[in-house]
C-alpha cells in the first residue's frame, strides 16, 4: 500500500482535468444552443383556423384549453432537460409549442422515458408524441402521423480532415466509419458495402466502440476516418467540441426518404389537423426559424403529410 499516496494524487488531478475539459466543451455546447429555462429566443406561432376547424368534433384534449404532448429529453438539440434540471427545452418542445400556438391552446409538455410513450399515447395520457418518432409501417397501425422533420444520421469528419463530402455508396469507398452495431444506420452502410464491392471499389471498413467517447476519440486521433450517428446528436457534439465537422447526411430510409412525425392514437381525428398547423408553419415562415435556431436546417421538409409510406418491416 506504499503507492497509494503517490497515484492518489496522481489520479485526482487527472480527473479534475477531465472534469474541466468536459465542463469547458458543454460551456461551449451552451454558447450555441439556449438551454436556459426561460427560453428568450423560442418562436412562437399565431392561431391557424383551418387546423384548428379540422380537428374532430369528436376529439377530446387530456386537459380543456391545453395540448398535452409526451416528450423524451434524450439529448440536446431535439430535447433535454435545461439547466434547472427540470425545464425539457429543445428543437422538439419549440416545436410542440408552435403547433400549441396554431391550435389557439396552451401547451403542457410531459417528459417521459422513450419506451413508455406508446402505451401512454394509447391509453390517453397525453394527446400526442413530438419526440423524434420516425414513421414506419408497423407502427402506423396503431398510431396516425403528421411529419414534421426527416429522419437524417450525419456522416462527421474531424475538423482537418481532407474528406469533403459524403453523398452516396462511393464516396465512401475505403473509409473507416464508426456506426453503432445493430443500429438502422449500420444496415445501411452494409449495403453501401456490397454496392462498392461489386462496383470494384474498395470495402468500406467498419469500426465499432462501446460508447460515444471512445468514438469520438477515435476519430479525433485518426484512428477512424468518419463517425455514423442520428444527425442532431452530432450537430450538438460538433457545437460542443468544436472538433468535428459534417460532410454528409444519410436518410433513415435510404434510398428513400424517412420522416420524423407527432404521433397521435389512431383514427383519434386530430392528425389532419396537425398536418394543417404544420404546413401554416412552414408556409409562414416559423417552421425554418425554428430549425435554424437549434442548427437543424438539413431536416427540414418541403410539406408535412399525413401517414406517408414508412420503413418497411423488418
């Protein structure tokens, strides 16, 4: 036990490194994005009276005068508890607010775990989902949708690297990209792969690391070449770090597109209604202000519809 007041030292101040460091980069996170309670700068939207007149006679909000939305804060930029540690602000509850405005109700955000929300939205605790929920064919047989974002993952370099842009199969050709196993993402670049390989190109070399950390490390010190993960996750680490930089998107659907929409109980008669107020978004205006606001703008849809075709089945 001799060593021991030797590495204790040694140990506690590599740890107060750490904790500078890592308080330093979500300082720098917090200069780009607001994740003050308060929200100063949240866009607000003015009543819409043909979404509101869509909406059916025989709907029911969970509270009289409010829209009652579930909401995961599951990490800046869509949604993340600010800094009260209580408040859940994000691009998601912005717009969960703007949709309130254009329905002429208050809104009443409710942060729940991510797996919870389908049987809450069932059984009629809250009357709809704005939390980065994608479309897909089964799904849709219980829930109704009005997209509202496309489901995008982000190809990032580091900040010097010489790679400049990742648009399909081939420029990716050789590369060594981190992508989570199991992940939709990872399905898609196996099949870049086999694109590639057939076409004569070099294989695509995929890498995989137990957390985010040990990701980005990896591509910070070279060891990868590019990192795979859900887009606005990586546009808030590049905001934070300052060490990484996007050259790319990829749709959840490639190759077709993939939406992102507010989930409501099926035949519950307020989709149609949603889909209006989303489109009186985007048509005046707030819709992009508020995706600028939370650096967003690459998911941004030319019109919101009602249950589009969805990721297949697996």
């Amino acid at each position: 036990m001799t060593d021991q007041p030797v590495f204790r030292p040694f140990l506690i101040a590599a740890l107060a490194l750490t904790l500078a460091l890592f308080g330093t980069a979500a300082r720098a996170g917090e200069d780009v994005f607001d994740l003050s309670p308060e929200q100063p700068g949240r866009v607000r939207a003015e009543k819409n009276e043909a979404a509101i007149a869509a909406i059916s006679k025989d709907f029911v909000f969970v509270a009289p005068g409010k829209f009652t939305v579930a909401v995961s804060p599951g990490g800046p930029p869509l949604a993340t508890y600010a800094t009260d540690a209580k408040t859940v602000v994000g691009a998601d509850p912005d717009y969960a607010s703007a949709i309130a405005d254009s329905l002429g109700l208050e809104l009443e955000l409710v942060p729940v775990a991510w797996i919870d929300w389908p049987l809450g939205l069932t059984s009629g605790k809250y009357d709809a989902v704005i939390s980065n929920v994608g479309v897909t064919e089964q799904r849709k047989e219980k829930f109704d949708f009005s997209t509202y974002r496309q489901g995008l993952h982000g190809f990032f370099v580091k900040s010097d690297s010489a790679i400049t842009s990742i648009r399909e199969p081939k420029d990716a050709a050789g590369l060594r990209i981190i992508v989570g196993a199991g992940t939709n993402q990872e399905r898609i670049l196996l099949r870049w792969n086999d694109e590639n390989v057939a076409a004569g190109l070099k294989p695509l070399e995929l890498q995989y690391y137990d957390d985010e950390a040990a990701s980005l490390l990896a591509v910070s010190s070279g060891r990868a070449d590019v990192i795979v993960q859900p887009h606005a996750q990586l546009v808030y680490i590049a905001a934070r770090d300052q060490n990484i930089k996007r050259v790319g998107t990829l749709s959840a659907g490639w190759p077709d597109r993939s939406d992102v929409a507010i989930t409501t109980k099926k035949g519950s008669g307020l989709a149609a209604a949603l889909t209006i107020a989303t489109n009186g978004l985007i048509e005046n205006g707030v819709y992009a202000k508020i995706l600028d606001r939370w650096h967003l703008t690459e998911e941004a849809l030319p019109k919101s519809e009602t249950n589009p075709p969805g990721l297949p089945k697996s």
